[in-house]
C-alpha cells in the first residue's frame, strides 16, 4: 500500500498543498482510570486530582475526542468532589450512551458468556457448600466473611456483570473507539469485540504522547498555509 | 391486502392454474418435548415411545420441516431407546447448528441477560449464607440439600444457561422457525427475539392439525391438476 504523501499529487498544481489532517481518534474511558488506586497513582493521589490532571493535559490535545458513557460519568461523579471539577470537563468529556437498540453483537459471544457463567455458577456452589461444611469449626460471621469474598471473586471478576460495563463495550464499539479501563473482564470482551483497548497504566503516557502530537501539528500547519 | 386467490389470474390463460403452495413452515423442537413427563404425556408414557409417536404422526405431515440442533439431538438420544427408534428419525428431523459465526443478536439483550444475572447472583449469595447461619440447627448433609436445590432454582430457572439453550434461539431465528420447547427461559428469550413459539402442551395437537392440512391440501391438488 505504497498511498504515502499521495495527497500532495493533486492534479490541480495552482492550490496549496492540502495536509489531510485525519479525524480525532475517540477515546472511550472507564472510571477506573481515576478510581482504582493501582491506575491512577501517576495522574494523582485522589480520584479528584487523577481527574484534575486529566482535564489539564487534555485540554492540550486537539487529536483525541474523549467520551464516557452517563452510566459511567454518574459512577465518577460519586468519587470525586464536584466543586472543585472545572465545568471543563463536560467540554472535554463526551458523555453519550450507546445506541442499545441499534447495535447488535456476534451471536457466538452468547455462548461465551453462558458457558463462562455456568462454570461460574457451578463453582459458586461448590464454595457456598464449602462454607456450609465448615461451620462446626469456625464461627458464622467469620466464615460468612471468606464466603462472600471467595463467591465475588468466582462469580464476578474478569467478566463483564453490569449493565455500565456493557455500556463502555457498546460505546466503543459504536465509535470505533480505543476503550481505556483497569477492568479485565472489559479488556477481555474488547479483544473479543475486535475494540481496540490500551494498558491502564500507560493512560498518562498516552496523553502526554497525544499532547506532542498536537503541538507537533499545529506547529506544522501555520508553516504550510499560504499566508 | 385483499390477494386472496390472486394467484388464479394469470395473464396467460392457456396454462392450467396453478396452486402457488407456500413453503413448509420450519419447527424446531428441544428435547424437553419428548423428555419432560409433564409435556409429553400425551405422546407417549416414555420418551421412547413419544419420540415414536412424534416419527407416526410427522411422517403424515407434508407442510412441516422439523430441525434439531446436534447438540440437542444427542441429548434427546441419551433418553431413548436407540434400537426402538426408526432410520426415519434421520430423514424427518434434520439435524443442523445455528451459524454462530454469522448470526448477530441486538445488543440491548446483552444488557437484560447481565442485569437479570447480577441479580441471580446476589440471591445466591444470600441463599449461601443463610445456609451457612442454619448450620447451627440443622446437619450439614440437609442444609447442602437445600441448598442446592435453592441455588439452582435461583441461578438456573428461567434463563438460558447452556449453549444447547443458544443453539436452540439461534436455529430458530435463523431458520425464521417456530420454536416448540418447554422451557421457561427459552420461551422468555424467543419472547424478546420476536421468534415464533408454542405452548409446548399444544405440541401433538399442532401435529394433528398439520397432518389435517397436509391431507386437504393433497385432496385438492389432483381435483385441479388438468388430467
């Protein structure tokens, strides 16, 4: 695919060369970006000052469109101060819900997900039937504790189990979007769906290179237009 | 939309009319038909002998494609007698998966079949740990009982929960087929894919009108064909 600089050949010499910027790239992104305090260490100590940082280099970038879908903004919005969030955000950040009733999805993910599920189940059973076993040693609470944790953990992690996660999978299958998310049930279905996802913890890298690429951009354009 | 009998008034008059016979109305039929005592009784005392039944009456039937999907055809086989069971079976019932990697399903199912799980999977949570605070009364074999009995009952009935279930939905819908099932879940879900179903007890007397039609249809036939 040998197309590179092929639009500088313009038969028409008398126009200037036309650079074809490309459209943004969007970007979907998931609370637990700012949240989940394993990813957002390096944007900041708090969810607010993660989402603090965030808006202040993406100010900067003319080369990404962020979105989040409202289910997922309402999820943030109960971890952060909203005071101290600039009314920046709902410029910077899209909030837009999929559009449920138009999208459809290959009918082999169903099997995925029922298959993973009725393992899920059986092993949710086999716990809660441990535990049971287990109450003329130790005291109820105590192993009411251990059941609950180990039951979460067989029936919810690395899957997708809300309908807000089910959100951000659409969305960014409608916008052919890159997914940012700490989630790994939600990485596992992107690379299911084909959407394109990215490390969590390399978000602030990503900003920063986006950052470059705009300055970079811009620098280039004002040399190149006819003045 | 006043057609009726349209197909008579041909522009050319010389040719004998024709009966446009319309194509025979696909079924698709899940085991539970000939395995659940409940729905079968009225073909037969044993799934052997209802099988045996359904093989009589639907040879009479000539506006009728009957189809199974292979994985529940072999589930139907571990319940009958194979010896008992005619070569016909082979010829009458086809036996054809859903196209998984082709068939697409709306996406706002995903969100119905994740919010009724997460709701599942609280209640077994809940019914394990009642389970677990009972043990001070009960003996742990009886409470396991229980248990399971609930579990299942909550985590199992009334959903789709195996990929025979998706198998079954998918050939319906690809087939734009009537789907014959005594399964709550799959009659819920045919609900929400707009596919044809039946009250599964309806089952031998759908059968019988068929072979009825069949017989009128075939009765006319040669009274207009031009001897």
């Amino acid at each position: 695919m040998n197309n590179e600089g092929k639009e500088h050949e313009g038969d028409d010499d008398s126009s200037p060369p036309v650079i074809l910027s490309s459209p943004p790239q969007r970007v979907v992104l998931d609370t637990s970006l700012f949240v989940n305090p394993d990813v957002r260490t390096n944007l900041g100590s708090t969810p607010t000052e993660a989402l603090e940082t965030f808006l202040f280099l993406a100010a900067q970038i003319h080369i990404l469109e962020f979105y989040m879908p409202p289910s997922i903004f309402e999820e943030l919005l109960h971890f952060v101060e909203k005071d101290r969030i600039p009314g920046d955000l709902l410029v910077i950040l899209h909030q837009k819900p999929p559009k449920r009733h138009e999208l459809k999805v290959p009918a082999f993910l169903l099997y995925e997900l029922i298959e993973d599920l009725r393992e899920r189940v059986n092993k949710g059973l086999r716990i809660a039937e441990k535990a049971v076993r287990s109450a003329e040693k130790k005291k109820p609470e105590e192993i009411i504790q251990d059941l609950r944790r180990k039951y979460r953990e067989a029936l919810r992690e690395g899957i997708i189990d809300s309908k807000e996660d089910v959100d951000l999978l659409l969305l960014a299958m409608e916008l052919d979007a890159l997914l940012i998310s700490a989630d790994q049930g939600l990485i596992l279905w992107a690379e299911k769906l084909g959407i394109q996802w990215l490390f969590p913890d390399k978000f602030k890298d990503y900003l920063m290179g986006a950052i470059k690429r705009t300055k970079l951009l811009s620098e280039k354009e004002p040399d190149q237009s006819p003045l």
